[in-house]
C-alpha cells in the first residue's frame, strides 16, 4: 500500500499483480499482454522498466535523472533521503538487461534484434566508491532489489557474494561493485558502459581522477560515469565544482532539498548553508549563476 510507506522511504514499492501505479503523481499504466512487449517497452521506458521489472515507482526526481541525465559525465547532488541507492542500482539494472549503450553491436542493420550478437556482447558497468563502506550501500540495495522481484532475478545469472563482488546476468552482461582504490587504481584497465561512483563528495582528487582515469574507462564504449553525492562542508570541493560546471552547461539549477538532511549544515537551512560552504571555497554561487545568466545560460 502506497499511503503505508513512511516519509523517508522516498521510493514506493509496487505489487506484483498491480498494473496501474496509485502514486498521485505518477498514475502509470504499466500492463502488457506479453513478456516481449515488456522487453521492448522497458528498453526505452524509464519508469516502466522500474515499475514491471523493478517494482518501484521512482519519485519524480528520481525519474529525470534517469531519462536526463546522458552525458559523458553526469552529476546529482542530493540529500540523504534522496533514494540516490536505488536510483543507482535501478540505472545499472536497466543498463544490464539491455545492453545499453551497446546496440550498435546487436542491432542489424535493417534495424532488426539479433539475439545472438546481444548474448555475445561484452558488456561491463561497474559501481564504485571511495571506500567500500560507500559502495556497498548500492551492493545491497542491489539484492534487494533482487530478492523482492522475480521479474528482476529472470535476468540474474549469478550473485558473487564475495570479493570481487559482481552481478552476472543471464546474457553474459556483469555488473562490478569495486573501491576506486589510490587514484582510480580499482578500476584501472577495463571498459565500461556506466561507471557510478557514489559520496563523490568525500573524494579529495575527484578532478584529477575524472580526468586521468574515469572518463578513460568508458572512452572506447562511449559510456556514461555518474557522479553522485552530498555536498559536506570542509569537503567535496571537486564534486562542488563539477557540479556548479554542469549546472552553468546545462541550465539545471543547483536546487536543494529541504526535506529531512541537516547533515553537518549546524541549524542553516540548506540555501544558506550551501551559500556558507561556496564561500569557504572561494566560490560566489549567486555571482556564478548571475554569469550564466548574463551569458544566457539559465534563466
Ligand atoms: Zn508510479
């Protein structure tokens, strides 16, 4: 039941034999009439693939980002009851299932699915973090997922439950769970198709590693890295930065959520406080989007 979720469980669960989502913003018929029509709807179909696969019904946010956010690098800075977690996870099983980003290799060229250039694909997305503390969240939330849908699990292979932690899938695809280790050296020397890393804000050479390391893994695949965070003062100056960049590029605001985290903001709201901590290093945030808006850029 949808009114039963509490306050801080952001991500609304659905039955099974349920076929229109009762969330009053969402609203989603989401019934089929074959399992193949579910595969071809959830392939281009965010919130479909969440409530039939997934069973979950992704807050609005939630569902922007996941049909938004394609570039090369893309940021979310969010609270803590944001449901970053299962976002996270949610964006690689979607990415798994069909191979995204990689349709070139098993789509014809009449345009016509072949099912066995799809199994032969290599395909890799790997979720990292500084530590595994970090990263283990989205590894959890990960089998959970899991475990409370068998639609989900059809497509699991194989769980390895211990290091190097991986999710197989029963086409070949595989999903690593890695620390990002001393200047990315985690995962050094593979390709991938999404790179995620998570509390992107504890990571002091964000910038570096981006450069020297990150958007080199997903270079050969054109895949996608997903930087995501909380901004936490006296830390997080790269993350802050990069996210201020993309904002000014693509004119989304740097917004905040007031919802339930005063983490570490000592009783300011989040607009002061996130002004406060700009200041800290350096950075006018209203001077910053005063800029973008004399260039255009937002309005
Ligand atoms: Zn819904």
């Amino acid at each position: 039941m949808i009114e039963a979720i509490p306050e801080s469980q952001v991500v609304g669960f659905i039955d099974p034999d349920q076929t229109v989502c009762r969330n009053p913003w969402c609203r989603l018929d989401f019934s089929v009439s074959s399992a193949e029509e579910a595969f071809q709807r959830g392939r281009n179909d965010q919130n479909f693939f969440w409530h039939f696969f997934l069973l979950r019904c992704p807050h609005p946010g939630q569902l922007q980002y996941l049909t938004e956010a394609n570039a090369s690098v893309n940021l979310l800075a969010c609270s803590n009851r944001y449901g970053k977690t299962t976002m996270l996870a949610g964006r690689h099983f979607h990415d798994n299932v069909f191979k995204v980003g990689a349709e070139e290799r098993y789509f014809d060229d009449d345009l016509s699915f072949n099912l066995d250039s799809f199994t032969r694909t290599r395909y890799r997305t790997v979720h990292t973090a500084g530590e595994w503390d970090q990263a283990s969240e989205v590894w959890e939330d990960a089998q959970k997922l899991i475990s409370e849908s068998a639609r989900l699990e059809a497509f699991v292979a194989n769980i390895k439950r211990s290091p190097p932690y991986e999710i197989e899938f029963i086409h070949g695809a595989k999903w690593l769970f890695r620390t990002l280790g001393v200047r990315g050296s985690g995962i050094d020397g593979k390709s991938f198709y999404r790179l995620s890393i998570d509390e992107g804000g504890w990571i002091l050479d964000l910038e570096s590693m981006l450069h020297n390391v990150l958007l080199i893994r997903v270079a050969d695949v054109r895949g996608q890295v997903d930087i995501v965070g909380t901004f936490k003062p006296g830390m997080a100056k790269d993350f802050f930065k990069l996210c201020v960049r993309a904002s000014a590029a693509t004119g989304a605001a740097i917004g905040f959520d007031h919802r339930s985290d005063d983490d570490g903001v000592e009783g300011l709201d989040l607009d002061a406080a996130i002004r406060k901590y700009a200041k800290q290093f350096g950075f006018d945030l209203d001077a910053e989007i005063e800029k973008a808006r004399a260039l255009g850029i937002v309005e």
